[in-house]
C-alpha cells in the first residue's frame, strides 16, 4: 500500500515564465490559425524522443536501502491520559461550560468536522460523543478548535472521578507508514506520496540518518533533477527545523538540498556529463539530525536524444456547456479564439459525459473506463510514464484532490481549489517549458465556467444588457439561485443577467486558452491537444439550474476535439455519436502506446489523414454503440442510453421512463413514450442494458407500508431475480460517500430478500427502517401471475395498485427494473480545507 503524507494548507505558488506571456490583452484578442503544413500524412507521434533515460521510483526493488536501527523513539503511543490542565472559556450552553486542552497531537484542520485522526474521547470506559457545532448538543461532549481539545462538561476533566483520556487509533498507523520498524520491504517502506503546499508528488522518504543507493548507467548529455520536501511533524516536539539531504555519485557530493517544513519542494537539477557512458552508485543520503523523514521527490535522470520531444496536452474545462461555444454554433461571439483554434483540429459536435458531475466525468476522460470501473482502473498518466512521458496536472476542483487517486502516474500535481485561468495557464506552462525538450504529458483543468461567474473585465460584463438585478447577490451558488427562484419577483431579467455573466466566463476562458495554445504551439517537436468539458450546465431549459440533477443535452452534451501537431487545415467535423471514454483511448492510439482495457473506441483515424480509409468503418461502429449516462447527485437516481439518435431515460425507483428523438428535438421538449413503438422502446431499453453492463427488465416495484411480519410473494412461473431498492436511489439529494456524508436509510436496515430454490417465491423480511422503502423483483420475460401473503396471516393476488395484508400494504407498479449495483465508494471523511472549499463552490448547501 502506498502511504501518504500531507503538509500543511495551500501554499501560495509564484511562478513565472518569462518566454511565455500568457496574460490576456484587455478585451481579448483572436488567436490567428497557425500555419498547417501542406501534407499532414503523417502525425510522427509514434516516435518517442527517448530523453527519460531512469525514473528512481522504478528501481526501488533494486535499490541499496539503509534505514536506521529501530529505536525506543519509534514506538508511537496512540492512547493519551489528559489529566489536565484544563483552562475553562468564558462560554457556556446552558449550563454546560466550555474547557479546553492542548491537542496532543499536531493538525493543519482548525476546525474539522470530524473526529481528526479517528480520536476518541473517555471518561473513564465511558467514551463521549464528538460534536461538529457544540450548539447542538446538551448533553456534553467535545470538539476540536485551533489545536485544542474542547470539552463541554458540568465542571473541568481534572475534578472528574474518572480522568480524561484520548485514544487516537489512526495516530499510530500513520505515523508507522513514515517509521522503519526493522523489518519487512525496504523498498515498500520508503515509496510514498507527498503534498506539501498546493503540490503532491510522488517520492522516496528516507528517515534521518537513511540512505538510498542506486545503480545507473549515466547516458551522455544526462541530467539529474529531483525535488526535496520535509515531511510534518505530527506530535509536538517533533521539531519545526528544515530537512537536509545530500545526494552522492559515488564519493562526490553532487547536491545538498534543504527543505522547511510546509513548504513546496525544493527543486535540484544537476548536470551528469562527469559520470557519462559510465555505471555509477547514485546515493540520496538524509541528514541524521533531520527532526522528520525527507522526501526525495521523483529522482528522475534525462538524457538530450536529438530526437524530436512529443507533447500531449489535455484541456479539461469544468461546466462548459457544448453550445457556449461558436464553434458549436453560439452565435454571441463568446469564444473566437477558442473557435479559430478549434478551425485546425477536428471537432465532435455529437460528444457525451457519462455523468453532469465533475469527478465520475474526469474519472472518464482520465482513464477511459466508465465511472465505476474507472476508480480502479490506471489512468493515462500511469500508461505513459513508463513509456519515458513527464507527466503532470494542474486542477483546480476540490473533487481532484489527490486522495481520489485522480494524481496516480503523475509525478507533478497542482491543486489549488477555484484557481483562475490564468493562475492554471501560468502553473502549467512552468512545468511544460522546463520540459520542453521531453516527451511529456500534460492534464490542464480549468474552473471558470463554474459558479460564482466571475470573470474579471472586461470579460465580466461583455453580455450584461443591464446592471446586476438587485437581488441576484454578487457572489452566488447553485443554492442561492435555488432560494431566489422561490421568490415570485424572480424572472427573465434575473435568468437573463446570470446567463450573460456564465458567457463572460466562457469568453474569459476562451481568451486566456488563446495564449496557453500559442505557447504549446511553439514548443519543440510535435504537440498534440485534445480539449474536452466534463459536463454543462442548465438555464432553466428544463425547469432546474446549474448541475448534476437531469440528464437532459444542456447537462450532458460534451466539448471534444482533438488538434494535430502543427494544426490541420480543414480538419473534419464529425458527427458520429462518441464520449469522453474515448478520449485516453485515443491519445494512447496517436502516440503508439497500448491501452489497458477501456470502454472507449480510439479515434485516431478522424485525426490522422494517412488513416482516412478506415472512417466510414469507425463511424458506423460508433453508430451502432450505446452510450450510457448517469451517476446523479442532486435528484433522484436515473440512467439513461443515447442510441441512434434516440435518448432513453429510466428512473430506478419510480420506473418512470422517457424517450426523446435527439435528432429532430435537441432540447428535449416533447417526452415521446406513450407515443414510441413497442419495438422502439423494447431496442432502447436493451440498449441501456448493453451500455450498462445492468440488467434492465420487466418486473414489479413494491412499496410497503406498515411493515412488521414477513411477507411472501408466490408467483405461477420462476421470476428471475428480486433485491431491494437502495433508498438513496430515491433521494433528491444522495448521499456523497467520499465526502463522508452517510445513507439516511442503507438497505440492509430495510430489510432482507431472499428468494426460494425454485425461484417461485420471494421472501422480504422487514428490517427497522422498512416504512415508505421498495422492493423488486424482476421477471425473465412476461411476469407471471402471483398471490401476496403475509406471515400466518391474509393474502391477495397480486396486482397493480393497492394490496392489503392486513396491517400492511403494498403499493404495486408492473414496469421496467434496472438492477444497479451498490456503490462501492469507501466513506472517508474530508479534511477541513476540503469542506470549506465545497461549501463555498455549493457543493454542499448550507445549514
């Protein structure tokens, strides 16, 4: 298992790039198509420049590893007596006084929702509750505020019979993951992950005193360049003093790098022309008087080739909707020179997300597996770093933090929560031109389309017919509107001032993307740029605003297009229906690099000309592929399928189904079901469940009321299957797992459902929370007839509408079932600066 250190908050970076001015000029200007060559029959992307001669982190298991003895020091106590003393505060609830204790233990959270490190509070054996607002609690407990342990309490802990005393289970596990025990796998050990400011890197900690020695051939022309970073302290007295760590070819000392606690890493390149054509021992040696472990971050030693550098370059733009651009058809001139880049490359104006959220659709775009599988599936960055790709990403959304793995393969992270255009284009060309010379790959994300829409002048105000409508507050989230729209003075002027200020931040983008393209135009070798949007946003075309509550084209309709080096002059647009699970399949085809499994098609041959003749095959092939879209947060739980022009959406828990003809009504005005052949419904429904990988099926939903005794549902003919519908598949707002929000109601408190050897009967026993929750059962064809009964008690034939056994009644539907799998995310508890950056995007709504 990888361990994980963070350090500190966000740390401001200051980078600047001299060569590359990336700054807009006031009112933006068109960025000219740039010069396509005359004979674009070869992308010459397959060829690597072979510069990445070793990466240290793949050669660990052949590395010397020396760590230091093992000491009394290095057992960590995870249990503390808090005998006192006890400062009392001057507030009180009630008759309940507030009083506070040191953390005896360190944390950058001043104020976490959670338990930090799973601490737990005893008095005596008897543990008291932690509490996220003391205002809500009456009874005692604790919480933590700015590094101390606050007890609400009749009088102080040192007076109580039974002391005080922390337990910090996690404590200790994450303070081993950074402490050589003696024993085990070295090279496990020392492999690790670091955050230290806005930036995560992957590395070698090496504890005071430690050395790690490799063997390496040194190429000619060859650099060393590798980053240092302290890692924290977690218990006081750990000390607050920088790391040294030295770094040795053979006997001569080649670097000697310090890093403070908190702060970025310390960046070291050293030129290895000595040691050319020669093996060497390359040692990192840390400094015994080190107060923490340093970490060496991604040792890496290049070599110049004279072979021409490849360049991929992806775009990720967060809530562009498809139709904000001119080049799909936006006719207010909110993106000319994203429209006069995208003249050169090759467009798909027929492009879905697989979610209108942002972290399954980035999942997607970074792996090319659909949003489930693609938790556990290597992204793009882990096929091409060891093919000899630099890699790096530059986000700006909380859902992009490193701990969702979104990092994995990059040795470069950068996350800096709402970060501008600007701010994101800086970072990014710092890192692409410092490896302009080697292959790379590079993740850009851009969050202005985004709430709040506040792109800076002149961009800010370019649409607005009128001043800001009074109540319409400056800074606004999707819940703010939400209430607003409650208000009858809410109306056009209201809708129309806020469409205009999301088009300012498109043309924003737009304008500062203008400068990052010139400047990956200019780097050396060949570049290729794909640039895509995770999902859109709603206007009230459907009655709703903002994102992730409908699957309708406003939400789901993707940008996409891909842009050879040098650009293309008449580059094709294509219509044939694709999705951002394309997208990795695709670079990995244009550069040589073989795939892992993906769900995605590549669609190389649209791009490169020399493979013209194989379109038409690809375009019926992508024709005659469902695509399917879901994963909703803020409604309930639905699944839909684009299939020949169709869309088909199924709700899990109503059944509600409906059915759109794409190709004659975008806007999805006209809801054709009741009108739609059987056929038709019958191809698109087997179409969901292809695309899906789910069973969609007749069969029945059953809605209990009153609950108490087993109920039995006997049918003439075997059925196929029969579960429980997950309640929060019928929540308007679902519970966000990795966020640490819990389900109100989980299945198993429903109840159980089994079904008998003959398939023929099909048992719920009812758990605690069985009130108002549905079952299913699902038919193999034609559902058979049945009869309800209830233990030792009536029984019915069953039927649609209202059958009584009883003191319980069922609420019966015949209709289409899809059998979804449960969620498998893992609950985790976020880190304060986690929360405070969802709260203020509206991710989270307020109290």
């Amino acid at each position: 298992m990888r361990s994980s250190i963070r350090l500190g908050a966000a740390v401001a970076l200051g980078l600047s790039v001299a060569a590359i001015a990336c700054t807009p000029a006031p009112g933006g200007s068109v960025a000219p198509d740039a010069p396509a060559p005359a004979d674009h029959a070869d992308l010459a992307l397959g060829a690597p420049a072979g510069t990445l001669a070793w990466r240290g982190l793949d050669a660990l298991a052949t590395a010397r590893i020396t760590l230091p003895a093992p000491t009394g020091a290095n057992v960590v106590e995870s249990s503390f007596p808090l005998p006192g003393p006890w400062v009392q505060e001057s507030r009180t609830l009630g008759r309940l006084r507030v009083y506070a204790h040191p953390l005896p233990f360190l944390t950058d959270m001043p104020r976490p929702n959670y338990a930090p490190l799973g601490a737990k509070l005893y008095r005596g054996g008897t543990e008291l509750p932690f509490v996220n607002d003391p205002e809500d609690l009456r009874g005692g407990g604790w919480f933590v505020e700015k590094g101390r342990i606050k007890v609400l309490a009749l009088e102080s802990p040192e007076r109580w019979r039974d002391s005080a005393r922390l337990d910090v289970p996690e404590l200790g596990a994450t303070i081993a993951a950074r402490t050589w025990s003696g024993s085990g796998d070295a090279a496990a050990f020392v492999r690790t992950e670091v955050t230290a400011g806005a930036v995560t890197r992957p590395g070698i900690q090496i504890p005071a005193g430690g050395v790690v020695t490799f063997s390496v051939s040194i190429p000619a022309d060859a650099t060393l360049d590798f980053g240092v970073v302290r890692a924290p302290a977690l218990l006081p007295g750990e000390g607050v003093g920088g790391a040294r760590v030295t770094a040795f070819i053979g006997d001569d000392e080649i670097a000697d790098a310090r890093a403070a606690s908190g702060e970025l890493p310390v960046d070291e390149a050293v030129p290895l022309a000595k040691w050319a054509g020669t093996t060497v021992d390359l040692s990192f040696r840390a400094d015994a008087g080190n107060p923490a472990n340093v970490v060496v971050t991604a040792p890496t030693i290049s070599a110049k080739t004279g072979r021409s550098p490849r360049h991929v370059i992806v775009v990720g733009i967060d809530t562009l909707r498809q139709d904000a651009l001119g080049v799909y058809g936006h006719p207010g001139g909110t993106s000319p020179e994203l429209d006069a880049w995208a003249r050169q490359a090759v467009v798909f104006t027929a492009a879905w997300a697989p979610a209108p959220r942002t972290r399954p659709s980035f999942r997607t775009a970074l792996t090319g597996r659909y949003p489930l599988a693609a938790q556990a599936a290597p992204t793009i960055a882990e096929t091409l770093a060891p093919q000899g790709f630099r890699t790096a990403g530059v986000v700006a959304n909380v859902h992009l933090v490193p701990r969702f793995g979104f990092n994995d393969g990059f040795e470069h992270w950068h996350y800096e929560n709402g970060a501008t255009a600007e701010q994101q284009v800086e970072r990014a060309l710092a890192w692409q031109s410092a490896h302009a010379n080697e292959d790379t790959f590079l993740f850009l994300h851009l969050m202005d389309p985004h709430t709040f829409y506040a792109a800076p002048a002149p961009y800010g105000e370019r649409f607005q017919k009128g001043p800001r409508p009074a109540s319409v507050p400056e800074i606004f989230d999707r819940w703010h509107i939400y209430r607003l729209m409650e208000a009858p003075t809410f109306g056009a002027a209201e809708k129309a001032w806020i469409r205009a200020a999301y088009d300012g931040e498109v043309a924003y983008t737009s304008a500062i993307l203008s400068r990052f393209f010139a400047a990956v135009e200019s780097l050396p070798g060949r570049t290729v740029t794909a640039v895509h949007s995770d999902h859109g946003e709603e206007f009230w075309e459907h009655g709703a605003y903002e994102h992730n509550h409908s699957l309708y084209e406003e939400l789901v309709r993707a940008v996409l297009w891909f842009r050879a080096p040098g650009g293309q002059s008449g580059a094709p647009t294509i219509d044939a229906p694709v999705g951002l699970q394309d997208l990795v399949p695709t670079l990995l085809d244009l550069v040589g690099a073989t795939p892992s499994p993906t769900d995605g098609r590549s669609l190389a041959a649209f791009i490169d000309p020399a493979r013209a003749a194989e379109r038409p095959a690809l375009a019926d092939a992508l024709r005659a592929r469902p695509l399917v879209i879901g994963h909703l947060m803020f409604e309930k739980e639905r699944w839909a399928v684009v299939y020949r022009g169709w869309k088909y959406i199924l709700h899990t828990g109503s059944g509600q189904e409906e059915v759109y003809d794409l190709a004659n009504d975008r806007g999805e005005t006209t809801d054709l079901v009741d009108r739609a052949p059987p056929e038709r419904l019958a191809s698109l429904r087997a179409a969901l469940a292809e695309a899906s990988g789910w069973p969609v099926r007749p069969g029945w939903r059953l809605r209990f009321d009153g609950p108490r005794r087993p109920v039995e549902l006997v049918f003439d003919a075997p059925i196929a299957d029969a579960g429980i519908i997950d309640p929060e598949a019928e929540r308007t707002t679902r519970a966000n797992l990795e966020w640490g929000e819990r389900p109100q109601v989980t299945v198993s408190e429903v109840g159980t459902v089994s079904v008998s050897p003959d398939r023929r009967t099909v048992r719920f026993l009812p758990g605690p929370r069985a009130q108002g929750r549905r079952i299913w059962v699902a038919c193999a064809d034609v559902c058979p007839a049945g009869t309800a009964r209830i233990a030792d008690g009536a029984e019915a034939p069953l039927t649609s509408g209202l059958v009584t056994l009883d003191s319980t009644t069922l609420e019966t539907a015949l209709g289409t079932l899809i059998t979804v799998p449960a969620a498998d995310e893992a609950i985790a508890a976020p880190a304060s600066d986690e929360m405070m950056a969802l709260e203020a995007l509206g991710y989270v709504a307020p109290d």
